[in-house]
C-alpha cells in the first residue's frame, strides 16, 4: 500500500513540475528579447527547479566565446564572458553539447571524469562570496540547423543530493523552447568578428577594403587606427563604441562631460597607471563597480582590476581611446591634480573629527582643501546647479555634497568625516563669516573670481545641525544677461496680455510662487523689455543677480538700514518712471508701492503666494485700502517651474482616447466656479476638447504626446526647465470685485471667464505641445 502512495505523490510531483515548466515555456515564447529571459524569469526557473540561481550563456558575434548576465542572486546580474573550451563547465557544454549534472563542482576527481582538461571558474564565487555546489548545465541549440546558440546552467540545488532526473529532463526541454527564442531573437552572427572593428563592415558601414587599407595605413605610420577611421571615413565615436561593443560582448560606455569624479574608487589609482594599462573605475551602482576600459577582456582575463578591487564585483563597459583619453583627463585634470587630492584623503585621520578649533583653521588653509572648495563650486556652474548643499554627517559617516539641479538633489561626491569641520570653515573664509560661530545661522556670499578665473557670485547660509555640526547652502548666483520676454515659454495668449498689461504708464504688477520658481528672473525679463534709453528705471534686489545695462540697481542691506521701503522712499526722490522691488513681504512695504503706482510709477514686485487671485486676498488681509489697491493693480502673474522633457531621447506615441480623458477631467477641474462650467459641463468639457483638437492635434484630430526616456544629455530623460504661468489681469470687473472684497473662488472663476488659464491648464496645455509631461506638472501644481 505504502509503495503505491509513493508511486502516485511521485506521480502527483512530475505533473505537477511538468505543469510548471509549461507555465514557463509559454512565458519565454512570450518575452521580447533574451535579456527579459533572465531577468524577467529568473525567480521561477530557480523555483520550479528548487535552484538557488541560474546562468543563461549566448554564442557571441566571433562564435568562440560565450557571454551573459549572469544572475548573482534575484536582483543582481553581472557579465561573464568564456571561451568555448574545456577550461569551463559552460565552455566545456557549449564545446560538445554534453549535458553536465554535477553534484560539487569543486570535486576536481568528478570534473576529470568528465574530461581532464575541465574546470571550474570560481571567480564569481570569489567576488560574491557566494559557493557554487550543484550544477546542471544543458546546450542551447538552433531547432532547424541544430547550431549551438548558448547554455543553460542551473546551480546549486536547494535540497539534498544534486538535480534529479526529472530536472535533467525538464532542463532539456526548457532548451528546446530556449533554441527557438534564441534563433527568433538573436540573428546570425556574421562569419568572422576578428577584431573589434569588424562589425563595422557587417553593418555595412565601411567596406571590408577601406578598413583593411585603413589597418595597412595605421600599422605603416605607427597611429592608432581609430582616429583613421573617424577621419578618413566619416565614422563616429559612437559607431566605433557599437562595433567594439558587439566583438566584446559587453555594453559600450560614451564620454559624459556631466560624470562625477569618484573620488573614493580613484584614491589608489595614478594617472600614469591608469593610461598604461586603460581602465578606469567610473562608479559603484548595484551591478558592482563600472570598469571603463579600451580592451575589458585583457583587463578581465588578467585580473588587475579584480586586484585593485578584490572584494567587489566588476561591470565592464567598453569606450573608444579618444573617449577614455577624455575621460582620463576629466577626472586627473590640472585644475584639481587628482593624485595630489587622493594623498590628501588618504592621509587624513579617520579616527577623530573633534580636532581643536585651530586644527580646522589650520586645515582650512591647506593647499589641497582650496583646491576642491574650488573644484566642488567650479563643476556645479559647469553641470548647471543651482545650489551646492554641503552636508556632515554625524560620527565616522561621510560629508555628502549634492547639487540641485533642473529643481532636484543629485548626489556629487562624498568627503570622509575628519574633512567636515575644514570643510565648513573653508567656505566661512571665502565669504567672511564668523569662524568661531557655530551654534546660529549665517549668511554670506562669494565672490568666486576672487579664488578661481570663473566670474560668479555664490549665496552662501550656515545651519546649524544636531550633534553640532553645520550644514552649508550655496546659491550659484551667474551674472547673466535677462531671458527676451519671448523666451520665458509664456503661451501666446499670455505673451500678448503680458505685454500689454506692462505696456501701461503706471501702476502695480506683481509676480507670484515660492522660492525657487523664476519670479526674479520673469521680472528682469519685463525690464529688459520696457528698458529704453528715455526711461528710468531703478530696483532694489536681495541679491542683485541678473545685471542690465541702464537699470539702477541697488543691492539691499539690512544692517546698514536699507530695506525694501527704505530703498523705495529714496527712488520716489530719484525721478524714477519704474521702480522693481525685490520682494513686498510687509505692510509698510506693500504701502509704498501702491502710493507709488498711483502717483504715476509702474511698479513690479514680487509675493510668495500660491495663485494670482490668493495673492489679491492676501495683499487685502495685509491692510491694504482696497480702492487704492484696485486702482493701483494691473495684473498677477503666478509661476512655477517644471522639469522639460530632454529633446534629444524624449519618446513620442499617440495616446488613446481614455488618456485624453483623464487630461480633459484635470482641466475642467479647475473650471467649476466658471459660469459656462455652470451651466453645461458637458458643452464645456467639449469646448475645451474642440480648442486642444485644433491646436495640437494632427489632421485626423489624433494627438501625440511623449514620454522621457533618458540618455548621456539629460537625467532620466528631463533637460533644463520651464515655466508654467497664471496670468490675471486688473479688469474691470476684477477691480470691482476686489472692492467688495470677493473670496478667492470667485475672483478664480470671474478671471477664468476673461480668458485666464490657471496653472495646471497652462501646464496640460504644455503636455500637449510635447514640452513636459503629467508627472511633472502634477508634482508643482497640486491643489
């Protein structure tokens, strides 16, 4: 009885792995290339199996080695790559096609009854830490020429004893349905990939001709080949990247002018050695530490870099002389001599960071610590960021630095923790603060021409932090010149109500957002253009950042007395026609620039509000005489900034009607005080429908959207920024309104009526240009 319960559970056990491994094969008839294969069904091979991981090997381009991603755990892979021979359990399969079922591959006596000459390569394990024991491995083949197209290794089985029978089987069917995914997937490779440029020529490129006559010249001259071939035959860097990139089996790695210098990877390298043998470390992701390098096999198969990193996995990525040369230079140039800084780093006392005051003076001082204050403010203008946030870390943790850049935090580099205190008081040197003040915020600024030859200004405020430490906010403040109205991606609605409202005699105009949104920039760009030589026009600022000529403009300072209204009584005194105030955050303030705009100025000034018709009901909470104010007002213009989708990889598709649906519900929202939204939503919804139809849409009425994507130009697929705009002109019946001192929905409704757009529908009105998308407007625009 007992015999034939045993027979049915193992009955009841192969159906039910057979059943499972259907599942499976239907998924990878399913998958779209190889790469989803293992990352996609990794976990429930390994499970149906009972394997800790697998390894699924391709022939590569030159048909004498293998390669792949090799799964290190559930969520890691690494590249391997292995010449098909009998110094490899894989090399050894793809070689005769032998199915090998191992139950400890470090069983030398097991692997020479197999054949004498196999191996285990252990240098995964080695790098790791993790130990291989059982291994199944199966060749994948072509199922019409039966050509061998990889291998399939399973790896440590999860229960006693090595992979059953009933796994040998499965595996060999799972290569069946593999052989056919490869060869739908994978063309063939071309006969002969003898050297890295050959596929050039299978690409058709160049002609097998031009390259042997370009090989011929290069070897009579003694010049690289390279430049040759971009020279003489118009090829690109990044055409000769793909072609190394198919012979090395491994992914192709361009120059990048925006790369962070990773310090703590270089500080045991020099730049000699680092030329002399062409590799170089570029950074730690999850994959491991990312080789650079001109020839990562003989980098691989020779093990310096696993020399230099010995306990760290390694990805290899492929580039062009020219671009490791560059990438070299980048990060060794003369400006911040790399060797000399690693010494520095190296050679500071880890143990302690509670060193007496003088010792960080003294520290501040060195040669090498100027040298990267310098680099750290030199590559965030480069990078363009517009805050550098200097940040100390408790204990033995590392100082992080982070540059903000298109409105969000990057990290740059980390310093170690006995550099922080120099750090900080390096910076409190350039810009004159107190030294020995370290329990309450300052603020300063930098003149940085005075340091390096980079002709800009920094905003520079201390906070301090827990366990007494300070933290340092640099503003990068560039002397630029005013962005042309035209530019200030205003639609052409707005553009036109714009500069008709800024066109009047006199009057108030204000700009409203929250730090960081451009209203100082928007302003300049008005003055820029009402700027002409019969007008006078004078601003106060704190700080002055963007300069014009024929503006007057005054940097304020309150310690010495000179505030906004101060500064704006002393105008009124100078015969001004235009008075920009830098921010109207008082009463007293507020006071003076309506008196001012109804006694025949044109005032401009800036409110840190929501929307343009908050901004009415807080001036009028703040006291303000609401017939003056009335009077006085020509119009609000509310902004934020969002990200822009990066024009070089931003991906375009043609969103379906339900899409289309969801934007249109997003800007009717905004419309139900409206009295058209009132009456009959529907009709208004289709209005609104109708205008986008004939704006953006093609001539079928279909409309195409896009979606970021990311390359080397951009971070994630978003490039520089944009402004979206609110823009509520002083009607008549707005001024009306603000006499009867009207809630801020129904000022939002009577202004939607006279044609305004709020916010978020100037940014949907963008999504639908193409120039950003809704995670971006949504992220500055929630109500």
């Amino acid at each position: 009885m007992s015999t034939k319960l045993s027979a049915s559970s193992e009955v009841a056990r192969r159906l039910a792995f057979f059943k499972g491994l259907q599942a499976i094969t239907n998924r990878v008839h399913a998958t779209h290339d190889i790469d989803e294969i293992i990352l996609e069904l990794s976990k429930e091979i390994c499970q149906l199996f009972d394997a800790a991981r697998l390894s699924i090997y391709a022939v590569d381009a030159s048909g004498e080695s293998i390669s792949t991603k090799v799964k290190t755990g559930l969520h890691s892979v690494q590249n391997i790559r292995l010449p098909i021979a009998e110094n490899s359990i894989a090399g050894f399969v793809a070689l005769t096609g032998q199915t090998v079922n191992l139950a400890d591959v470090y069983d030398s006596a097991a692997l020479r009854a197999i054949s004498p000459e196999l191996q285990f390569r252990h240098e995964v394990d080695d790098t790791t830490g993790f130990r291989a024991r059982e291994m199944l491995a199966a060749a994948i083949n072509d199922p019409e020429s039966g050509a061998r197209r990889g291998v399939i290794q399973l790896i440590n089985h999860n229960s006693e004893g090595p992979f059953s029978a009933i796994a040998e089987e499965g595996l060999l069917g799972l290569t069946q349905t593999l052989g056919v995914a490869f060869s739908r997937h994978i063309s063939a490779p071309p006969a002969q990939l003898r050297s890295r440029f050959d596929a050039l020529v299978a690409d058709g490129l160049i002609t097998a001709e031009e390259l042997a006559e370009v090989t011929r010249d290069a070897r009579d001259s003694g010049a690289p080949v390279e430049p040759l071939l971009i020279g003489t035959l118009d090829l690109s860097h990044a055409d000769i990247g793909a072609a190394a990139s198919r012979f090395y089996g491994v992914p192709y790695e361009p120059f990048n002018a925006d790369r962070v210098k990773p310090i703590d990877l270089l500080r045991n390298l020099k730049r000699e050695y680092v030329q002399q043998n062409h590799w170089l470390p570029l950074e730690e992701t999850t994959e491991g530490v990312v080789i650079m390098a001109v020839d990562p096999e003989q980098i691989r198969t020779s093990r310096i870099a696993h020399n230099v990193f010995p306990k760290k996995r390694l990805a290899f990525r492929v580039t062009t002389r020219d671009e490791f040369e560059r990438t070299v230079n980048q990060f060794f140039e003369p400006s911040l001599d790399a060797s000399s800084v690693d010494d520095l780093l190296s050679d500071l006392d880890e143990e302690s960071d509670d060193g007496i005051f003088s010792d960080d003076v003294n520290a501040a001082a060195d040669n090498e610590l100027v040298k990267l204050v310098n680099k750290i403010i030199i590559d965030a203008y480069k990078q363009g960021a517009s805050d550098i946030h200097v940040e100390p870390r408790p204990g033995k943790e590392k100082t992080q630095i982070r540059f903000r850049k298109d409105g969000t935090l990057v990290p740059y580099i980390e310093v170690p923790a006995s550099y922080r205190n120099p750090l900080v008081t390096r910076i409190k040197i350039m810009c004159d603060l107190d030294i020995s003040e370290r329990r309450k915020p300052q603020d300063g600024k930098i003149k940085f021409r005075k340091y390096a030859p980079l002709d800009i200004e920094l905003r520079v405020a201390t906070i301090p932090t827990a366990g007494g430490l300070e933290d340092v906010v640099m503003r990068v403040l560039a002397n630029s010149e005013p962005i042309p109205l035209d530019e200030l991606g205003l639609t052409p609605a707005n553009l036109e109500m714009l500069k008709g409202a800024v066109a009047k005699p006199y009057g108030i105009f204000f700009v409203c957002g929250p730090t960081g949104s451009g209203k100082t920039t928007t302003l300049h760009s008005i003055l820029g253009h009402i700027n002409t030589p019969e007008t006078k026009i004078w601003t106060a600022e704190d700080p002055v950042e963007i300069t014009q000529k024929g503006l007057r403009q005054v940097q304020v300072n309150r310690k010495a007395g000179l505030d906004f209204a101060t500064m704006m009584r002393a105008f009124l005194r100078a015969d001004p026609d235009v008075i920009m105030v830098g921010e109207m955050r008082d009463e007293e303030t507020v006071s003076v620039g309506i008196e001012a705009s109804l006694t025949g100025h044109l005032v401009f000034s800036t409110l840190h509000t929501n929307s343009a018709p908050e901004s009415v009901v807080r001036l009028l909470d703040m006291g303000m005489d609401p017939f003056n104010f009335s009077d006085a007002l020509l119009g609000v213009l509310a902004q934020r900034l969002t990200k822009r989708l990066c024009k070089h990889c931003k991906e375009a598709y043609e969103p379906d009607e339900t899409e289309i649906g969801l934007l249109l519900d997003e800007y009717c929202a905004d419309m139900h005080s409206t009295p058209a939204f009132i009456a009959d939503p529907a009709a208004a919804r289709q209005a609104v429908l109708a205008h986008w139809r004939a704006a953006y849409a093609n001539e079928k009425g279909r409309f195409t959207l896009y979606r970021p994507v990311g390359c080397v130009e951009c971070t994630q697929g978003y490039k520089g920024r944009l402004g979206l705009h609110e823009l509520m002109l002083g009607s008549d019946r707005i001024k009306q309104m603000i006499q009867e001192r009207a809630r801020v929905a129904e000022l939002l409704g009577a202004a939607l009526s006279e044609g305004m757009r709020t916010l978020r529908q100037d940014g949907l009105e963008k999504i639908l240009a193409g120039i950003t998308d809704l995670k971006q407007v949504r992220k500055v625009c929630v109500r």
